[in-house]
C-alpha cells in the first residue's frame, strides 16, 4: 500500500484473477478490533471487490466509486477475464 501509494492492495490468483481487495480503511478498522496482524488476508479481505474494465471510461469509473453504497477510492482494473491489469484510484480520476 505504502510503496505503490494506492491505497489498497489487490489480491490475486495464481492466474492474476481479481481474488480480493483490502483498503487502507479496512486496515484501520481491523487494527481498532484488535485483529492480529498475523490473520491471513483471504480472512479479512473483501472477496467481492468492485472492478472496472480497462475499457471503462473514467467517468464510468467514478460511477462505479460514487454509487456503491460503500467508500470505494480504489478500483482494481481487469480486463475481459477479471485478469488484473492495475489500478485506478479516486485521486486519478479528480485529482489532488
């Protein structure tokens, strides 16, 4: 999270499929439960994390962040077999 300064880190399958996401958030949430740090990331991690396809536009994107119901300022890029590409983050898309 740090080093890539997204914000998130994206797990994936052996095959580069899109397997979870955890957020800087849920990092902070996880830490106020006192969940040990030692947990597996398949144990806290969202499983069913929102994608964008790399042929989305930005603001389909954004859409995708805003009407969620959830704070989603991280969006893992796939392409047509949810194969992760990178990703895009709400900084990216409206700036600094």
């Amino acid at each position: 999270m740090d080093r890539c300064n997204i914000g998130a880190v994206v797990a994936v399958t052996p095959d580069n499929q899109v397997a979870g996401l955890l957020s800087e958030g849920d990092l902070r949430r996880l830490i106020l439960r006192d969940v040990s740090m030692a947990t597996p990331l398949a144990k806290v991690m969202t499983k069913t994390p929102l994608v964008v396809e790399e042929s989305a536009a930005l603001g389909e994107a954004l859409a995708v962040m805003e009407k969620s119901g959830r704070k989603v300022y991280v969006l893992p890029v796939v392409d047509g077999e949810r194969k992760l590409i990178g990703a895009l983050r709400m900084h990216d898309i409206v700036g600094n």
